[in-house]
C-alpha cells in the first residue's frame, strides 16, 4: 500500500549536519538530517533509510509523497495557497460536511493546529456555559493529560513539568484522577461549563479510558448541562481503525477536536460540534486567519477520501493486531516489558526502565520510534503499512529489545525521555 511516487533529488541547501545557532532550545533532536520520504520511509542527508513508526507524532498517516495527495497539493499551489475566511473558496463545505459525516456532529470550525483547536473549543463551551449561568465556568480535565501548548490547552494539561514555567495560567481549570469515577462525580456540579477527555491519552503512554468512566462522564455532562468534549487531535480520523475512538463508546461528545493527520502534513486542524453547542458562536466571536485555506482543505478532503476509497480503515485494524500480537511475543521474551496496550495504529509498550535508550538503538538500526512518560515506548505508524513492513518492524525491535539497559525506570508524570512530546 506504499505510494510509489519517485523520491524527489536532495537539494544542495542540505547539509549533513546543521548546526543549530538561530534555533530556539525546545527540543532534544539527533544528528540525523531528514531531508525526503516515500511511503512509509524517511531518507537522511546521507542517503541513509528508516522506517518511520512515528510519523511525524501521528501527522503523515499516508506516509511519504502519497501520489493523491502531491497531485492536489500541486494542483492548488497552482492556483490559490490562500483565501480569508472573508469569503468562500470550494473546499471548506465539503471538508466540513465530510467530518461531520464521519464524526456524526453537525459544524465545523477550521483552525491551524490541535492546541488552536483546543482553544476554540473551550471558547465555544465558555461561550454556550454563559447563556446558561454567568458562574458557569469550570473545566474539568484528567490527570495525565496532554491538550496542547498554548495557554488554554496547557491550562487542562495536567503535567507540572509544562505548567510550572508559565503559570498563572486560564482560571476555572481542575484536574479528576483518571478512571476515578468517584472523583469526577464529587469534582462535577452545575458551575461546570465542560469535560475535556481524550478517548485515548496519547503522551500520557497510549492509555485508553474505559467504556465505564466515558459512560460516567457522558451522564454527568448531559446532567449538568456540561459539553463534553473529545480531544482526538492524536486518536481521531481513522488512527484507531475507526473514524474516530470515541465511537467504540455508547456517549456521542459534544464537541471533537482534530488536527494531526488532517490534512496530510498540511498544517490543519478543526473544532466539530452539535447544531446546540455551535450556535453559541455569531460572527464576530471567534476567527482565523490562516485556518482552512484552500490547499489545506482540499489535501484534506483527498486524505479522508482516500482513506474510505482504500478502505485504510480495515488496514488500520488488522496491521494493528499484527503488530501488537507481535510486540507481545517480543514482551515475554524480554522479560522487562509491563504491557503492550493502545488499539489500531496507536499503539505503545510499556517498560520497567527508562526508554530513551530503546530510542537510540532502534534509530541506530533504522527505525524511528519515541518515548513518552520516560518509560512507554510509543508507536504510530502510517495507514498505508503493509505486511512486509510489520515484519521489519518486529524484527528490528526485536534487536532493539535484545539488551536490558540497568538504569530502572522511574514514576513520572513529565514528557517523554527523549524531548520528543507531542507538539501543536
């Protein structure tokens, strides 16, 4: 299912090694130069080959080059990059009546990136709250939480290692320990405006929320007239094997936010929501300038739809239970590896010690993986993999596996090892 499109040639601006003077000091990144990709591969400054099973943090879902989606980016840098939200372009309708479709929500809101989802997503359930209750403000969120970067979606990001340098940080935010049903309803009342919860909490080691505390979750919202609100930003648009992990849940949310593999690599990411809470919003309340141009929506429309046409769904579902029947077998061989968890492409294994070594070794021997919460080993592949790729992946981490480093692994609560924390 690879694409087959030609590598493009390496340009002669590339250098080996680039050092990184004018670079602001945010990330933790290895010498290596990525330079091009084609289909589930990248390619370094040295011509060397690695298969990618992190993919971009969960963005490039059709790899690399996928020829439908360089054909419409093509076309549309050809004839307009951007359009204001001043005024229609072809794409954003369809687009939006695509997602809506596929989540089963009625409107959309296109923004840039999944924290300025987030952000629109607490002004939209603010916005709602307000016509109900003036005191109407709270936001509950779960430990172990990871919603973005900006100030909002930090403010309902649980891990002190992001919150501490920037607080104070948005009032009205409280955190429930997470599958604590007890606590979410003793945290729950009439002055909460919304509950954010990602389905599946992907920095925070690919944990997935139980059908009970969802449920839970679901009936107290609906009870106190609360939005609840699905941050799929890394779980949605297919990465589960469905179109979105809320749906194997009996509780449909409020409000979805997406962004990641939206729009092939395009920066592009959206809010959908219920005809009820949408109508919160009137012109003049919320915008952007950037969100939803034309070649992003109309890269978008094609990876949605050559996900349904290649039916990458069920490729979803059954490479993922390759994989992880594979990542068991090499568990119980390993003898240090806690559990093997997540569904679909979104998978991790969990270690009894720290990971960053897991992820040098297995960059070292061509594959490129991460670590989150310092000890789960985190992986999510493209859609378009086939079987011939999981069985270079099990092989090579199987090598990865074969030596147990000595330093244990330690609880945390902060970023992955390696720096490489999911970015927005």
């Amino acid at each position: 299912m690879e694409s087959s499109v030609a590598p493009a040639p390496e340009a002669s601006v590339f250098s080996p090694n680039p050092p990184a003077v004018h670079l602001m000091n945010t990330y933790r990144r290895p010498e290596q130069v990525f330079v091009r990709g084609r289909g589930c591969y990248l390619y370094d400054s040295n011509g060397r080959r690695y298969l990618d099973f992190i993919t971009g943090i969960g963005v490039n879902a059709l790899g690399y080059a996928h020829p439908r989606l360089v054909r419409v980016m093509r076309r549309e840098a050809g004839r307009a990059v951007h359009v204001s939200n001043l005024y229609h372009h072809p794409f954003q309708e369809p687009l939006a009546a695509k997602l809506a479709a596929w989540s089963g929500l009625d409107r959309v809101f296109f923004t840039n990136s999944g924290s300025e989802s987030i952000e629109g997503a607490l002004k939209l359930a603010r916005a709602r709250a307000r016509k109900i209750d003036e005191r109407k403000i709270r936001i509950l969120a779960l430990e172990n939480s990871f919603h973005g970067r900006t100030f909002g979606a930090l403010s309902i990001t649980s891990t002190p290692e992001y919150r501490q340098p920037f607080e104070p940080l948005v009032p009205g935010a409280e955190f429930v320990r997470s599958e604590d049903v007890a606590d979410l309803e003793a945290k729950f009342g009439d002055d909460v405006c919304a509950i954010v919860l990602e389905p599946i909490q992907g920095e925070g080691g690919i944990r997935p929320l139980s059908d009970a505390f969802w449920n839970k979750a679901r009936e107290l919202a609906t009870r106190h007239g609360a939005m609840l609100v699905a941050d799929e930003i890394q779980s949605g648009l297919g990465r589960t094997g469905r179109p979105f992990a809320f749906q194997r849940f009996a509780g449909k949310p409020d409000i979805v936010t997406v962004a990641k593999p939206l729009a092939g690599g395009v920066p592009l990411g959206a809010f959908i929501a219920s005809e009820e809470a949408a109508s919160a919003l009137v012109p003049g309340m919320h915008g952007s300038t950037f969100g939803g141009g034309p070649l992003a929506c109309a890269a978008a429309l094609e990876f949605l739809t050559t996900v349904e046409e290649e039916n990458l769904l069920e490729n979803v579902r059954r490479r993922g239970e390759e994989i992880r029947q594979g990542l068991e077998t090499l568990a119980a061989r390993a003898g240090f590896v806690r559990e093997v968890r997540g569904e679909g492409l979104m998978l991790a294994m969990e270690l009894d010690v720290e990971g960053a070594a897991y992820v040098d070794r297995a960059r070292e021997r061509g594959l490129l993986i991460n670590c989150t919460h310092k000890h789960v080993l985190r992986f999510l592949p493209p859609f378009i993999l086939g079987e011939r790729q999981v069985n270079e992946f099990l092989g090579k981490m199987k090598r990865v596996l074969a030596q147990k480093p000595k330093r244990p692994a330690k609880a945390v609560t902060g970023a992955g090892a390696t720096g490489e924390a999911r970015s927005q």
